[in-house]
C-alpha cells in the first residue's frame, strides 16, 4: 500500500481537490491523508480565541464565513449531482454544531472540524467521479500514550481493522493532524502534523512508500523565501531530512521523519502545482559529501549562565538541565566555555520563572529575538573542504554562538534574527556557487 499526503494548500480550492484527486494513483491500493483546506484551522483558531474571549457575535460571523466557504466549494465540486445535497448536508450539521459551541469548548476539539470536513468532501468528491473509496476516521485509531507521544503498537492494531487485505485497487481517506489523548479526548499533532499522521500510518502497516504533496517541488537547499536562486534537493538520507526538518526547513513537520525511518520507508516530497518536477526524495540512499543544505528557525532566546565558582564543579550541568526538565522545556544548541554555559530555547511563555530558576546556579543573562541557521549534509562537520567556505563568511554574519561536533550531520549558528536574511544569502553565495558544487561531485 501507498500512503499519499496532500496539505491544506493542495486543498485550497475546488479545482485544488479535484487536481489532487486525479493524483491518486488507480492501480495500487492507496491510503490518502488529508489537512483541512487553506487558512481553516487558522480561522477557527481565531473564533476559539474570540469565544474565550467574550466576543460571541465576532465568533458568529467567522463561523458563518467557514460555512459559506465550505458550502460553495460543495457546489462548484459536485453542481447538481446528488452528492451535492449529502455533502451540504453534513456541512451544515457540523457547523450546527461548531455554533453551539461556548467559552468552554475545548480548543482542539474546534480545530479537528477543519479536517474532518474537508475529508468527507474529498471522500465524496472521489465517489462522484466514480473512485470509490473508505473514509475512516482518525479518530478511531490515531490515538498517544501518557507521554503524549503516538501509540504506533495501538495505532497499528486499529487500522488495521479499517483496512481489507482482500481488496485490490482500494483506496482509504483519512484526516492528518487529529487524533486522541490517553483519555479519549480529542486532540492533535500540533500544526503541520499531518506529514506526521501519514508517516505514522506508513510504519503501521509497513507501507511501500509515502508522498507528501504540498506547493513546492521538493525541500530546496535554502529558504526561497529570503534567497532567490535556491534549489530543489534530489536526494535526501534520512538524517539529513530529520536535521533540517528540525532546523526550520516549513516543507516538513520535524517530528515525520523518524517514524519512515524506523521501517526504511522511503518518503518522497512532491508539488502539486507542478507534479511532473522530480521532487525530493528521503531514503536509506548513499552517502554524498558536502552540505546539501541550509535551514533557519526564528522565534529564539539564547539564556547564558556563567558561574566562575561553580561551573566546572561535578553536577552543576546536571543542576541547569534539570531547570529545564522541570518546565518540560527542550533545548536546541549549548556550548560552553570555562565559566559559562550557552542554552537556546524556542520562545517560551515560562521564560521569567526559568531565569529565576537558573540565578540560583549563577549570573543569568537572557538575549532575545535570535534564529538558528543550520547547515546539514552527510558527515559535514569532520571535512576540512566544506568548512572552509562556510567558516570564511563568519566574521560578515557576526554569530552569538557556534555549534559544531554535536552531529557529524549539522553546523549550526546562532545570531540576531535582523541578520538572517543576509547571512542565509551570504552562506548561499559561499556554498552553493562555485566550491561546493565542485565539491560535490567530486567528493574525494
């Protein structure tokens, strides 16, 4: 079986489900995982925070805003076919439902209906044009443990039951994103998590290959949002990908790769809008030297704590990572030097009570508004070649920190979020152009 993704811009439209229905390949069993269309989370997003609010009536109009929308991509999906008439119906039963929603209702479960909705109407689009098809919901089988994390011997137990060996050519639908907690409560994989729905499901049922489809043709070897001649990466190993993923890079949610790797699943990132490109493909592939490359995440704090006294004492690492176990807050990048010690955190709300924790151990200094910029390629950080046009550009991006040794897979560099875009071009020109290219194909 074939596990396909699309994401919410690949749903956006009418004409965008119907491009991504004709997608699914006929001749093999597939299962296909959905986001909600474009923008729907986001909105309901918004009339959570205006019912919690008090702003009742400002909640009304959003929610009659979504039904408008979802209502006439019905019509311009099925006219006057008799799906028409179950699809408006099931529309407007949700949303009698989302209206009847108050202060108390629980975010996540809001949220689910964006998925939800717009699978029934992908699963009924399919029927109309003669694909028939089982929509089972994710509800019934994406469920996690007390840890919060996705119960994969649970999951693949109850799919399992959803899905008939005996069928030749079947297809599946289900939503990404949602599932339930440990209590059966609704809830998610944070946003994006439908790339991690489909990977979980890959692993499940051992599957032969998963493609994520989304509006760009494969994970490029810089942010095309801030550099101009970026391009699409072939070949990714699946270390590489789960850096880069974790590092910044949108195209990926950062927890997906891991469960495609665990069963050597290959996983293949592909465009919608131009479904011929080639694409990226993330496997168990050979090792090509070089840094294949560059990701950036914004949203940082860098905490340094210097302690003289203290520092090289036994336990006292022990005692500022317990800081952080305690808050439940992860950590990016540490370095250290003889009296000071470096931790990046992604922005947190608990960001003065853990300062306060940490000046029991030593003077705390707290630098906001950073980003991470991580460069990835196999093996990158113990090979002389690639760091030399990545080290000769350092003094003109000015970093706070440098991480380098931690895998042999990533550099990464840390420093104001106002010199990232300069310094993502800078990295670019120095990598990309010349040198490293040459590097590349010949390795040795």
């Amino acid at each position: 079986m074939k596990i396909l993704k699309f994401g919410g811009t690949s749903l956006a439209s009418a004409q965008r489900i119907i491009n991504a229905a004709h997608l699914v390949d006929g001749n093999s069993n597939n299962l296909v995982v959905l986001s909600a269309m474009s923008g729907i989370t986001n909105t309901l997003s918004d009339i959570y925070l205006d019912l919690l609010n008090g702003r009742s009536e400002k909640a009304s109009d959003q929610i009659s805003k979504i039904n408008l929308h979802f209502n006439e991509t019905a019509y311009q999906l099925f006219e006057k076919s008799d799906y028409l008439h179950i699809a408006l119906e099931e529309i407007n039963s949700s949303f009698i439902e989302i209206k009847a929603f108050n202060e108390t209702t629980r975010i996540k479960e809001l949220l689910s209906y964006g998925e939800i909705i717009t699978a029934r109407l992908f699963s009924h689009y399919l029927n109309s044009i003669g694909r028939k098809n089982t929509l089972i919901d994710a509800l019934d089988f994406m469920i996690l443990n007390d840890d919060g994390e996705p119960d994969m011997e649970a999951i693949s137990q109850r799919i399992k039951k959803h899905i008939d060996p005996r069928l030749k050519n079947h297809l599946y639908i289900t939503q990404g994103f949602i599932c339930r907690d440990k209590n059966g409560k609704i809830s998610n994989l944070k946003r994006g998590g439908s790339d991690y729905t489909a990977t979980i499901i890959g692993a499940a049922i051992l599957a032969e290959n998963i493609t994520i489809w989304t509006d760009i043709d494969g994970l490029h070897n810089n942010d095309p949002r801030y550099v101009s001649d970026t391009k699409a990466i072939t070949d990714l190993n699946f270390d590489e990908a789960a850096e880069l993923a974790y590092f910044g890079a949108k195209i990926l949610h950062p927890s997906s790769i891991r469960p495609a790797r665990d069963k050597n699943i290959p996983v293949l990132l592909k465009n919608t809008l131009d479904p011929e490109a080639a694409g990226t493909l993330i496997s168990e592939n050979k090792v090509v030297k070089g840094i294949k490359a560059i990701a950036a995440k914004d949203g940082i704090q860098i905490i340094r704590i210097q302690s003289g006294r203290m520092l090289m004492a036994h336990g006292f690492l022990k005692r500022v990572f317990s800081v952080f176990d305690h808050f439940k807050v992860p950590v990016d990048v540490i370095t250290t030097s003889e009296v000071s010690v470096s931790i990046t955190i992604e922005n947190n709300s608990m960001i003065n009570a853990i300062i306060f924790e940490l000046q029991k151990l030593g003077d705390v200094e707290l630098i906001e508004n950073c980003s991470i910029i991580s460069a990835v390629g196999s093996n990158i950080s113990i090979n002389p070649k690639v760091l030399a046009p990545l080290f000769s550009c350092l003094s003109l991006i000015q970093p706070r920190m440098i991480s380098l040794g931690g895998s042999r897979n990533n550099i990464t560099i840390v420093l104001d979020s106002d010199k990232k875009i300069s310094a993502l071009n800078l990295l670019n020109e120095s990598i990309f152009r010349s040198h490293h290219e040459v590097l590349l194909n010949n390795p040795d």
